[in-house]
C-alpha cells in the first residue's frame, strides 16, 4: 500500500544507505562543511579539498545501515557540543514520564536547531526513544539540507503550501502523521509551542498549533477533551543562561519596530543554526511537564495550560535577574528562585555593551521576559 506520510516522514531504515550515498556525492554538502570550518578561504580552496573530505565521511560513515547508527555518531558530537559550549547540561521532570509510552512533547522555542537537540539527548540518556522533530520546509532551502534532516527523524511541515485549500490538506496530513506516530508507531514527537522563535523571551503557545493537531480528530466519534488526552502532550520548558543568537535577534526586533518589518537575507536561518549550535549557552536547563488530561473544551485552554506548565518549569538564571534589574532598577526579587550561572556580571554586561546602542534595551528584554513572566505567575497564585 502507498505510504500516504511519505513525503514529510523521516526516511526509514532501509533508505539511510541511499541517501547517505547520495550526500557523499553531493558537492553542495562538502563545499557548505568546508565554509563552516574555514569560511570564505573554502571558496577558491574547494576543488582540492573537496576529495579528501569526501574520503573522510565515506570513512566514517561506511557502517551506518540504519537511522540508530546514524544518531549514534550524531551523539558523539552533540555530547562534544555540551562540553565545548555550555556551562552545564541539567533535566528534570522525566522520573515522572514512562520511556516506553511515546509522549508529544510542545517545547517552548528559543534555538532552531538547540531546542530539539537538547530534548533529544535529555530523552535518550534516560532511556526514552528518540524524536521525531518538526521542520518547516522553509528551512529546507537545499536538496542536501532535506536528505540530512530527514535522516535525523526529522519530518516535514508544509509551511509553504499555495493556498488555503493547500494549507488546509497540508495541516490535515501533518496532523494524522503526528497522531499515526504518537498512538501506532509509538514513537515520540517534538513540536514548538509556536511557528518561529520567541525573540522577545516571551513563550507563548499558539493556539493554532492546537487546532492543527485537531485535525486528525473523527468529530464523529471524538470529542475534543479525549482526543487531545490521547495525543498524550508534555510541555517542555528550555533555559539558557546565554542565547547565542541574542544580538541578531535584537537586530531584527530593532528594525521591526522602526521600519515596520524585517526581511532576511539569504541563508540567514542556516547561519542562525550554525550560531545556535557553536555559540556559548550557559547553563542549560530542560524540563519535562505531566501530561495533558481530557479537561479541554477547545484550543485556547489547551494553549493556556501548556504556557502555565512552562512558565512553571522554566529555570531562571543569573543572566535573566542582572537583564531585569538593568531595565527595571534594583528590585526585591528574593521571592524568585534562581539557579546558579556560570556568566558573571562583568562578562555579561560586556556582551550587552557590545552591541549597537539602539538594540541593547532589546537584548536585555529578551532575557529580562522570563523574570517578568515568573513575577506574574506567582502574583495568579
């Protein structure tokens, strides 16, 4: 029978050789690694070492079959990544979630590629499966790009389609594919509360997330309550200490205030990935929220209970209290509980000031939202 999720699905097992064949082949791939490692210099030095670096992930990758061969390698630098780049790696909530039951897990979103990744290694160290993650295709701008994520588990969300009626049967797949995971494949999945980051610190779910997810319901024989209970959905909270990405996202929140709107450049997602996975984090925190239960009438409360769960679990740094009081002044804010950092003041109020003047208030917003967030919460208790 014809796989109705074949064009979005991660590939399967047995279509990782192929394509991996196919990527060794592709001067694209070598000549954006060679960019990555040595900038402009990749342009003129491409044709020579173009080969060896061929011959090099040919090498590496002569054993991998499968998907789990593949991630296995990925780990080794993921785990390199957190050494390099962090100031420590911590998880909570996950005692609390069966590994052997596949979970929906919204996250808040902060990182493009970070978000997931982090999620991803917090769930295999504690001996869950791992993701399948949503990627808009607007971020596969390259056949290569596509291959590469769609081997990592990654699956495809149609963002592009032409018009609403396009839309409308694009969110209807995307939607039974989640499910058809989820409840008969039973293999997790990762989704962002909301389309595009929270450039401003603020996390927000959106509540049209929720009613694409509905869309797989049988409204004949399901009523809203139960069918999301069934999708089994966590809410996940990310913290950084540091965002990488905290400048260019300033950058952008500048010129959309003064000009009205912002167009990026060309490949501007890829470099913002590249910045996200090499820049220095901090501490990084991850928390798992319980699952969502039948007692939602419609979008807008599932949306809600998502926010309260990661708000609730979101780990404030050191970082996120020196922002506020930078805008806001001195402030008795003892009633709020901070984890340790590994910035000091100095050093982040210089990574502030290295900023244009007109964008540093932006900055600093950004990482002073979560303070003002947690402030309002314990003033609704």
């Amino acid at each position: 029978m014809a796989d109705p999720y074949a064009a979005i699905r991660p590939f399967n097992d047995d279509e990782v050789r192929p394509v991996i064949d196919r990527l060794l082949h592709s001067d694209a791939l070598l000549g954006a690694l060679l960019r990555l490692r040595l900038g402009s210099s990749a342009d003129y030095l491409g044709w020579l070492l173009r080969p060896p670096l061929r011959a090099l992930l040919a090498r590496r990758l002569r054993h991998v079959n499968s998907v789990y061969d593949l991630q296995m390698i990925t780990k080794v630098y993921v785990e390199r990544m957190i050494e390099e780049t962090t100031g420590g790696f911590s998880v909570s909530g996950l005692e609390a979630l069966d590994p052997k039951t596949a979970y929906l897990f919204i996250s808040n979103h902060r990182d493009i590629a970070m978000d997931p990744a982090f999620t991803n290694y917090a769930l295999h160290m504690a001996g869950h499966e791992t993701l399948r993650i949503a990627i808009g295709d607007n971020l596969l701008t390259r056949d290569w790009v596509t291959d590469l994520m769609r081997l990592n588990k990654s699956f495809i969300v149609q963002r592009s389609a032409s018009g609403p009626r396009e839309l409308l049967a694009a969110s209807k797949l995307l939607a039974g594919y989640i499910r058809h995971s989820i409840q008969n494949d039973n293999v997790p999945i990762w989704i962002a509360q909301r389309e595009g980051r929270a450039k401003d610190g603020v996390d927000r779910t959106e509540p049209a997330i929720i009613k694409m997810l509905s869309l797989s319901r049988d409204k004949s024989s399901e009523t809203f309550g139960p069918h999301i209970a069934g999708l089994r959905i966590v809410p996940v909270s990310i913290a950084y200490e540091l965002d990488p990405c905290d400048g260019l996202k300033a950058h952008e929140l500048r010129m959309r205030r003064e000009t009205g709107g912002y167009e990026k450049a060309e490949q501007e997602d890829v470099a913002s990935i590249g910045r996200g996975i090499s820049g220095s984090k901090g501490c990084v925190h991850v928390h798992f929220g319980t699952p969502l239960g039948a007692d939602y009438e419609n979008a807008d409360a599932v949306a809600a209970a998502l926010d309260h769960q990661i708000l609730q679990g979101y780990r404030l740094h050191p970082s996120n209290v020196l922002a506020y009081r930078m805008l806001h002044g001195e402030r008795d804010l003892s009633m709020l509980e901070v984890a340790e950092g590994s910035c000091s003041e100095r050093a982040f109020r210089a990574r502030i000031e290295a900023m244009p003047e007109a964008e540093r208030g932006d900055a600093l917003a950004a990482y002073a939202n979560a303070v003002v967030a947690k402030l309002n919460l314990l003033q609704q208790q």
